[in-house]
C-alpha cells in the first residue's frame, strides 16, 4: 500500500488538547529525530504554545491550522501526512469528516475512540471508499481498546502454534488506577443521549457483533452479558461490570471476522472489572454494579446530566502528572481452546491507562503506520489496532515498556 511523498510523515490533530499533549510529547520523545511530525489544531496561537511545550531535540514542529467542521482544511490536512491521528472527541460528534478526508486521500488514520455509534457510522459510509484508497482506518487505538485487542490476537496465534484449534471460552479481568477522562464521559453521555431517542440505535448497541463486517455470516453463539452482576472469580476475585466491555468486546469480534474469525467461529468473549477479594471485594463490586447502573441512568436524564456536570472532569481536562505517573493497568485474560488447553494472556503497563498508557499506544500505533509499512498487514479500510498492525504493534508497545505475554495455564 504505497503512498505518494508527502509533505509530513504524522499529523497529530487536537495537538492543543490534554490528551493531545501528552501523545504529542510522546511522539518527541519517541520518533525518530527525522520523522516529520506536524501538530494540527483550530488555533495556531495554541499550537504555538503547545510546541513550545515540547522536549527541545532540535525537532522542527510544522503547524498546521484545521477545523473538523471545514472540510477544505481537513482535506488540505489529510492530503499533507501519510499518517493522521486525531484525540479530537466526541467522535460522534467530530470524528466523522475526519475520517472521510483520510479515506479519500489514501491516508492512514488512527483515532482513541470508544463509541460504538461512531466507528459502525465510519464503517457503514467510508470503509469500502478506504479498502479503494489504500487507507488503514484504525480505531481504538488506545485503553480502549489496544489491550483488549491485542491480548485476544496473541492467544489465537499461540493456540495456533501449539495445535489447539480455535479459541472458545475467552474472559478478560481488569485491574487499573486511573482517572476518568472528561473526553470518555462526554462520549458515554452522547451514546446515551442517541440511544434515548431511538430505539433502533439502542438495539444496535446492545447487539454482541454490532461491528461486524457482516453480521448474517456471523455465527450466533450466545456471548457473555455485557453488565454481568457481581461474580466470585475462580481465583477468589470479585469482579463488577467493566465500563468498557459494551465496546471492547465488539473490537474482538470484529478483528476475529475481519480474519476469517481465525480466533475461533465459537469464540465467547466477555470483560469484567477485578474488585478484591473477600468482604470487602464484595462490597466493591456491588457498589461499582450500583454506581454504573445509577450513572448511566443519570446520563439518560437532562435534569441529572446538568448535575453530574459539575462534579464530571470535562473535555479537555485530566489528572495532574504526579496522579498519571501513579496509575497502571493489568489484563489478565483466560481462554480456553477446542482441543482442550488453557492458556493466560496479561496486558500490562505504568501510568494513568486514560492518559499517561494511552499516549503511548497511540503514539506507537502512529509510529507504526508511518514506518513499519512494509511489516504490516496487506489489509485496507475500517481496521481494529489487531489487524491493522498485529504483532508489530506488540513488538513496538513490549519495546515501549508495556507487557504482553502468554503462557499456558
């Protein structure tokens, strides 16, 4: 999938934000010193500053002003870069243009979205315009939904390896410390907004393969209930619903049939959140079930959404860096195969996985898509971070301080 020359190598746009801030330093940090990297964004002055922000290396930062609701600038930007990330969220709100611009100019695009009404609308509209294009458009491309993704691909390849045969029972656990990001409470809020006022879109959300790539061949199996009440896990966890296994686990379908479903046509997937254990495990997880449930009810409502505002972080705003540098994540993932073994996989890494974890999986995703081309999948279109990349975006993230791992259980 070649590219024609062009001006940049990456363009980050939403370079002004906190989330693009921190990738932006990231990519200063970690890409070569002659990659070309430019910062996009409505502001120059912002950019200006957000520049002057960066590590001095003797990197030159081009900027480049666009406004996702100028389609001109957004094709003047796509045009410029062989790769586009973007952090500018909502993405049901923003992210669409920006898609179409990368698909139409055979740009790689990458996005830190988590909304499943958005990627299924990228799909529908501008999937085949990128298979044509030569585009990789890959979503999810941070916490949501890289160690999720990437953990499920590594225990089809290892059961692969060993001539187990397909994945069945597949379940992820969760640990994490973090904050909330004010970008995923505003997505949260606008699905549910959606959702409220048609029905079709919450039948959608709620269906296992609503990202399929075509839903008829897929084959049916009963999946695990995305808010399954609070459980005693076989290792003496409790565990509680995991906010983000309504999308995660619509990511691992989809790179599963955008495979052939090479992982497994029986795979059952589900995610939950570790609690503790004993008493105070239970308490935990019940008052987590609770909290979510009463949350999300809160979202659906306009007189309790205008109060959670004032308590919610808003766009733009994220945790100090002493509170990211103290933060982690740790997937510890359990499948079973048809032939019967049991293999683990554990995804894990420092910082804040909202922040600090996220800047580097979408850095690395960039740097992947600008410089590892050749070691890629031959693959275009609407993509997941496992098919897009696969083992090179493993190898990168490993290289980057962050574990993935499987071992037989």
């Amino acid at each position: 999938m070649s590219q024609p020359d062009r001006e940049h190598d990456v363009v980050l746009l939403g370079a002004t934000g906190f989330v693009g801030r921190l990738v932006a330093r990231y990519l200063a940090e970690a890409a070569p010193p002659d990659l070309r990297v430019a910062l996009a964004g409505r502001s120059r002055e912002k950019l200006t500053a957000a520049a002057a922000e960066l590590p001095a290396a003797g990197r030159r930062w081009p900027l480049l002003e666009a406004d996702t609701g100028d389609p001109a600038s957004l094709a003047r930007l796509a045009g410029s870069t062989r790769v586009l990330v973007t952090t500018v969220g909502p993405y049901a709100r923003y992210g669409l243009p920006v898609v179409e611009a990368c698909a139409r100019a055979g740009t790689h695009y990458a996005d830190l979205t988590g909304e499943v009404l958005f990627v299924r609308e990228a799909i529908d509209r501008f999937d085949a315009l990128a298979r044509e294009s030569g585009a990789r458009i890959v979503h999810a491309a941070g916490y949501d939904s890289i160690p999720s993704d990437l953990s499920v691909f590594l225990l089809a390849e290892r059961a692969r390896e060993d001539g187990a045969g397909g994945l069945t029972d597949v379940r992820l656990v969760a640990s994490a410390r973090g904050g909330v990001s004010g970008g995923t409470v505003a997505s949260m809020r606008g699905q549910v907004e959606a959702m409220a006022t048609d029905r079709a879109l919450r039948r959608l959300i709620g269906d296992p393969y609503a990202l399929s790539p075509d839903r008829a061949a897929e084959p049916g199996t009963r999946q695990p209930p995305d808010a399954a009440p609070p459980a005693l896990a076989a290792d003496g966890r409790w565990t509680a619903p995991f906010v983000m296994a309504p999308f995660n686990t619509r990511i691992v379908r989809r790179s599963n049939a955008l495979q052939e479903w090479s992982y497994g046509r029986d795979l059952r997937y589900g995610e939950s959140m570790s609690a503790g254990r004993g008493l105070p495990g239970a308490l935990t997880a019940a008052g987590i079930t609770t909290g979510l449930a009463a949350g999300l009810g809160a979202l659906a409502f306009a007189p309790t959404r205008a109060l959670l505002d004032r308590v919610l972080p808003a766009p733009g705003s994220g945790p100090s860096e002493a509170a990211r540098e103290k933060g982690f994540f740790r997937m510890a993932v359990d499948a079973s195969t048809e032939g019967g073994r049991r293999y683990r996989a554990t995804a894990a890494g420092p910082g804040d996985p909202g922040y600090k974890a996220t800047s580097v999986m979408l850095g690395e995703v960039a740097l992947g898509l600008a410089l590892d081309g050749d070691r890629l999948p031959d693959r275009a279109g609407s993509l997941t971070p496992a098919t897009a990349l696969d083992g090179v975006l493993v190898d990168r993230l490993r290289a980057a301080g962050h574990t993935y791992e499987v071992t037989e259980a």
